[in-house]
C-alpha cells in the first residue's frame, strides 16, 4: 500500500502539476507540451514548456526547486548555481555564435564599401 502513496506523490509533485500548481501554465498548455514530449522527443518537459514559450528559464528553475522540495530532497545550492552557470553558458555560446557570423558579414559588406568611398 505504501507504493500507491507513494506513486501519488510523484504524480502530485511531477512539474507540469506544480506548474499548474504555481499558476504558471494551464492544463491545455501542460497538454500541448505532453503531446510534443510523446511525439518522440527526447527533451524533458519543463525544457518543452520553456520552448515552446509556456513558462521563461527562470519560471521553470524555481518549479524544479519547488518540485525538489515537496519531494523531500535536499538542494545542494552550490551545485546548482554551477549547473546553472553552466547551462548559461551553453545559452550564451548558442546565441553568440550566430550573431558572431552576422557581424563578420555586416563587416565584409560595409567594409568594402568603406574602402571604396
């Protein structure tokens, strides 16, 4: 019997219902990302929500701390401001990249014509 608690539990605490909880998202959205996650992908949900524009990085951080929480399980500060540095990091390389190459373009283009005039 102790398994049937403890299976409630999880599901009460899964982060599209503490999202629901928070007030962060609705149950059609919750859905809609449901439906993206059973397509195939292999992205965790709460990265589907954040995708799809549902819920921002920072929305879906302090559900996972939340989550963690009612679970009972401690949070290791540290660890996760290293992981989230990490994961910013990771973000910040992905959007400078792109706009790295569109400054080299805008530079051989108005640099040409620079030299002309």
């Amino acid at each position: 019997m102790w398994w049937f608690w403890r299976r409630k539990k999880l599901e009460q605490t899964n982060i599209g219902n503490v999202l629901i909880q928070m007030g962060l998202i609705t149950r059609d959205q919750l859905e809609a990302a449901v439906a993206i996650k059973q397509s195939g992908t292999t992205d965790f949900l709460g990265e589907i929500l954040v995708s799809t524009g549902a819920v921002t990085r920072s929305q879906l951080e302090r559900a996972l701390f939340r989550q963690k929480k009612s679970r009972g399980v401690s949070v290791d500060f540290a660890k996760e401001s290293q992981d989230n540095i990490r994961l910013l990091e990771v973000q910040t390389n992905d959007l400078a990249h792109p706009l790295k190459e569109l400054r080299e373009s805008v530079t051989e283009v108005f640099g040409k014509d620079s030299k002309n005039k």
